[in-house]
C-alpha cells in the first residue's frame, strides 16, 4: 500500500511539474548585458490580460536578477506561446484472459479517464538589440487551466517564468 501512495505522489508531483529547455551562444558575454525592454512589437499568442501578467511578473523576476528596465536596452526579450490540447494521459488498464491445456488467450485495452489536458509552452528570447542577434532562449511547457481565475493564472506565470530564468545568464565553462 505504501509503494501505490507514492507511485500516486510522485505522479501527482509530475504533472504540475515545468518541462524546460534552453539554449544560447557560447561565444556571448552575459555579463556585459545589464538592461533590458520588451521587443516593441511583441506578439506573445496571449489575450491582453494573460500578457499583462506575464510582462509583469517577468519585471519583478528580472529585477531581482539585477536587470534594469531601459528605453535603451541591451537586450530585447520577445515571448511566444503555444497552446497544445492532448487527451488525457492517464487511463485505467482492461484486460480479460483465458485459457486451458496449456493454451492462453487474453484481451487488453485503456480506458481514458479524465478530459483532454491544456499545456502552455512558452518560449522566451533575449535578442542582442546593438547585432539584432539572438542570444538566449528558454522554451518551457506547463498544464495549463484556461478558465483558472486571475490570481491562479498570475501565480501559473510567476512559476513558469522563475523557472525559465533560472539558469539565465548561463553559468561560464571553464
């Protein structure tokens, strides 16, 4: 009984968790960027009030990182997102067998429990504004609640932004 409460715990953990990937130039000096703006003509896929959200948790987040919001940046960041509907993952196993003589036959299907699940993937670009180059990106997934109330899709944000700026700037190889 111990070992189903955990494999359900640790299931349950899983599913809120934030799946995040990131890239960026070798070659770039991160300590050199000290300022940044949003890309004037953003177009994050967000309505007008997740967008709010989203350029405001990512100000209080890159100010305590020590970035300084400026008309004159040295780097853009963009943001774009995708919303992805999948059936839901989890199902219950069917399976019906028998046999006799030493001859087995059996029969197994899932059956889906639960609604389709809503992910977010929300991508994040820093841009060299002096090379009009990108230097940094972060790409993170989370489910999603599309009819969440504001305050539980301000706090999906400031989650799924800390974790995207968490190994920003990267760390140097040495």
């Amino acid at each position: 009984m111990k070992h189903i409460t955990l494999f359900f715990l640790v299931l349950l953990i899983s599913c809120g968790s934030t799946h995040t990937a990131y890239d960026y130039d070798e070659q770039q000096d991160f300590s050199m960027y000290k300022t940044y703006a949003f890309y004037p003509e953003m177009s994050s896929g967000l309505n007008d009030l997740d967008q709010k959200r989203l350029l405001m948790v990512t100000e209080a987040v890159m100010q305590s990182k020590g970035f300084a919001k400026s008309e004159t940046p040295d780097i853009y960041m963009n943001f774009k997102t995708i919303i992805n509907k999948t059936p839901s993952r989890n199902s219950i196993g069917v399976g019906v067998g028998g046999g006799s003589g030493g001859i087995g036959i059996g029969v197994g299907g899932s059956i889906p429990i639960g609604g389709p699940e809503t992910f977010l993937e929300l991508t994040i670009d820093f841009v060299d504004v002096k090379k009009d180059e990108l230097v940094w990106q972060a790409i993170a997934e989370k489910r999603f609640h599309p009819n969440a109330s504001p305050d539980t899709r301000t706090n999906f944000f400031q989650k799924i932004i800390e974790k995207s700026l968490i190994k920003y700037p990267p760390k140097k190889k040495k």
